[in-house]
C-alpha cells in the first residue's frame, strides 16, 4: 500500500514518543504531580482559574521534553518521508503532539495541529517569546509588558488553528494512504481524519500498543510499538525484511 502510494497522511499523537520517555496523557507517570488530572490541566479554564499551576506544570513538561530524543519511530517516519518525496510523492505528517520530536528527527513541513510547547506566547500582547528568553524563576512567567505568558499549545475549550486545520481536512481527504500511530483516537477533530479520508477512498493503517475505536475499521492494524513497527514497514519497503 505505501509503496503504491502517490500521497501518505501520517497522523500521530503522545504514542509516538512514549518510547522517547514523554509520558502519554492516558498513561502519565507524574511523579511530582500525581495528584492532578493532565486533561484538567490542559484547559483553558484551568489556566483562568489557575495560571500559577498549569504554567509550572507546562514548564515541567517542557523540561522533561529538552532531555528526550528522537526514537526510531520518529526517525522511522522522517525517513519514510524523504522516501516518499524522492519518488516523487507527497508526505505530510500532522502531529497532535507539542514536544518537537518529529523536528528533531528530521521531518519537515510538519503541521503541529495542538501546536508547540517550545514556544509560549504573551497574553496580553499575542507576541512569541523563545523559552531561553522567558524567566522562569516565579510563575506564572510574565512578559516585559506585563501579561502573563502561556505555552502556545491548544488547550481543550480552544479553537485549533484555522491554517492547520484546514491542511488537515485537505490532506486527508485527497491521500492514498493514511496512517494513524500512537493515538488513542478521541480526541476530535484529528480522531475523525481517518474516516474522512477512508471516505475518499484511502486504504489505513494504524500501528498502537493496542486496540483503538478505530481498529476495526482500519485495513491493517500494527499492534505493538511504534518505534518496533515502523521501523519493520521501512525494512520491508526497502526489502530488507
Ligand atoms: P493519548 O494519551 O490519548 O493516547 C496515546 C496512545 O498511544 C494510546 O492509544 C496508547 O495505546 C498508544 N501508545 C502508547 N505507547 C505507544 C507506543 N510505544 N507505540 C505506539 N502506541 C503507543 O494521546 P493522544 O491520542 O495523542 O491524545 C492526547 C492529547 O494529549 C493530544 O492532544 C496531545 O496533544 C497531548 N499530549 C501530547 C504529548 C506529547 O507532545 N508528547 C504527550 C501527552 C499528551
């Protein structure tokens, strides 16, 4: 199926990079923050009620993301893609995740559709700020200005970014093969991207540790590890396995 592909989506989410050591939100080992639900905290509304809390904890993510590499899942796709592009296909990786591995490991044009923990932005005056630029030594982080300044993720109770969005919905609905890896698909929209582009006429593939609402509607299921899998797709397309 991928070989045959003119156009591959990939859609990944906090699976991905579990083997990074990035915990995923359904399977958070929180150490210090154990008492707190992460789906709580990625809302806006905890971020109203309180800044102080979900600033530190989105600091303690970002740390913990600077430690970690890429995994051979991650390199697995950014090689698939130069693959893909050298044929003369078309690739496009959207990701639901914030931690910038993908970068990392080589893929471009990534479209970061929860956008990005390595960057936060300024609540009063929108501007970016880079993280080595904020101080962080009492929280929340405040800029020169005087807002409070906040990572530039997609929390729940916000609208997802229009430009991405609508690569998302464009991409997955004129691809040959879309594949789904390391997300529990549920959250919306990225969990409906699949059908859409099954609608259209895509063939699917998901690879995740286990069965997900979508794994009986998918043409091939990878159960298992997403930087095992992967990684066995590329050797088989470059017929090594
Ligand atoms: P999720 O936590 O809901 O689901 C993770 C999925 O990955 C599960 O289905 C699990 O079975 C699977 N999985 C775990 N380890 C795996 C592995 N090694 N290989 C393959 N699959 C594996 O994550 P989600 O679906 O991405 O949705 C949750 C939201 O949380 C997303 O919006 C994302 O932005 C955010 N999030 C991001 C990060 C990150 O940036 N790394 C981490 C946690 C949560």
């Amino acid at each position: 199926m991928i070989r045959e592909a003119r156009s591959i989506v990939v859609l990944t989410g906090a699976g991905v990079s579990a083997e990074s050591g990035i915990s995923t939100f359904r399977d958070a080992e929180m150490g210090l923050w154990a008492k707190y639900d992460p789906m709580e905290l990625a809302h806006i509304d905890a971020f109203h009620r309180d800044p102080e809390l979900v600033t530190r904890w989105y600091h303690w993510r970002f740390t913990r993301c600077k430690d970690c590499t890429p995994n051979p899942g991650h390199h697995a796709l950014a090689e698939l893609q130069r693959q893909t592009e050298a044929r003369g296909g078309s690739f496009s990786l959207l990701t639901q995740n914030v931690d910038g591995l993908h970068q990392r490991a080589g893929s471009t044009n990534v479209s970061e559709i929860h956008g990005t923990i390595l960057t936060w932005r300024c609540t009063k005056t929108g501007k970016h700020h880079e993280l080595e630029d904020i101080d962080f030594s009492s929280f929340p982080p405040t800029s020169e200005a005087g807002g409070i300044l906040r990572p530039n993720v997609i929390w729940f109770g916000e609208m997802l970014p229009e430009k991405e969005l609508e690569r998302a919905f464009s991409d997955s609905s004129t691809c040959d093969v879309f594949m789904s890896v390391g997300t529990s698909s549920v959250v919306q929209p990225a969990a409906s991207l699949i059908d859409l582009a099954k609608s259209h006429g895509a063939r699917t593939i998901e690879v995740n540790l286990e069965p997900t609402p979508i794994s009986e509607s998918v043409d091939v299921s990878l159960f298992g590890k997403a930087g095992e899998e992967l990684p066995k797709v590329l050797d088989q397309l470059n017929g090594e396995a």
